[in-house]
C-alpha cells in the first residue's frame, strides 16, 4: 500500500472521529454553545448547522455531513428523508421528545458499564442520569464495547420482558438502541 495513501485514510478517519465527536456534542448535549437551535423533536436544519459551525474550530459541509451519518458505526445520526434535517438517534441530555412509540422489547437486553459503578446500581438500580433514557443492547457484544468505555467492563442481563408485563415502557431508537426510563433493581442480573 502506497504511505501516503495510508496517511490520507488516517487522516480522513481521525477527521471523521473528530466531526462525529463534535455532532454528537451539539446534536446531543449542547446546540446552545454554537447558536444551534433543535425542534421538539431533535432535529437540527443542515444548514443552520453548517453555518453555526463555521464559528468554531470543526466547520462543517454538506459532504462532510453526510459521510459521518453514513459511517457512523453505531448509527448515532439520522438525516431526515429529504436531506435537509440531522438529529442525534439517542443520547440526549437536552429534552427532546424523539417521538418514538412504546414498543414490546426482547425478554433479555443488556447494559454495559463499568465495574466501578456496580454497587450503586445494586442499590439503585439503573437511572438515566444525565441522559434522557438509560441505554440498553440487544446482545452482550455491544453492551461490552459500551462497558470498555468506561473502565473495567460489566454486563449486566435486564429482564425486559417482565419490565414491559409490568407496565414499564420501552422505546427503540433508530439505530437499535433500547431506551427506557429506569430500570430498578430487582429486573437486573449481575453476572456471578
């Protein structure tokens, strides 16, 4: 492979890291910071974002755009049918009602987090904290990278299925993410 080929991917790769990073910063968390404005439902125009980014230090283009939604690898972003909007799929610690309707989950789903986090959920059992929702995967694999990072990872097995028999409602986002509200402690599974 030509060096300077590699180089270039590398670049356009960390590039890339860097515009996911920020989109989820503005999309998710602050829109204020750059002059955003999201509507009730999230979603951003394109070119108010291309235009608020102009002030800071990742401007953004259509193009550029357009490539971080499509090479997200977990699906953060959705660009609405004609083009013209983006929001963040979940994730959110501003209010934002992504209007999703309850749906039956899984009987299992999964949580990764760290270790050091453990005994509180124990005790508590699992809140959204600063996030709208609390996060949960349709299998151990995702749950795991979700747990790496934040420390030493632990899995742990909801019982989804009996939450949503209970009357506790579920949500999937868009790039297959469970959301809900709380978990309280006695549906989650510790691993032995």
């Amino acid at each position: 492979m030509d060096p300077q080929c590699f180089a270039i991917r590398i670049t356009m790769s960390r590039d890339m890291i860097k515009i996911s990073k920020f989109l989820s910063y503005v999309l998710r968390h602050r829109p204020d910071e750059i002059g955003l404005t999201l509507d009730a439902n999230g979603w951003a125009t394109v070119a108010e974002l291309i235009e608020c980014s102009q002030k800071t230090s990742t401007p953004l283009d259509e193009q550029c755009i357009r490539q971080a939604v499509a090479e997200s690898d977990k699906k953060r972003f959705a660009l609405s049918e004609d083009g013209t909007r983006i929001r963040a799929n979940q994730g959110h610690s501003v209010e934002v009602d992504l209007a999703l309707e309850a749906r039956e989950p899984p009987e299992i789903l999964f949580h990764g987090t760290a270790t050091r986090f453990s005994d509180e959920i124990a005790r508590s059992g699992l809140k959204a904290m600063s996030r709208q929702h609390v996060h949960l995967s349709p299998d151990e694999n995702t749950a795991l990278s979700v747990g790496k990072r934040h420390g030493k990872p632990i899995i742990l097995r909801i019982r989804a299925g009996e939450m949503w028999k209970a009357g506790t409602k579920f949500y999937l986002s868009d790039n297959g993410v469970w959301l809900t509200d709380a978990v309280p402690r006695a549906f989650i599974d510790f691993p032995k």
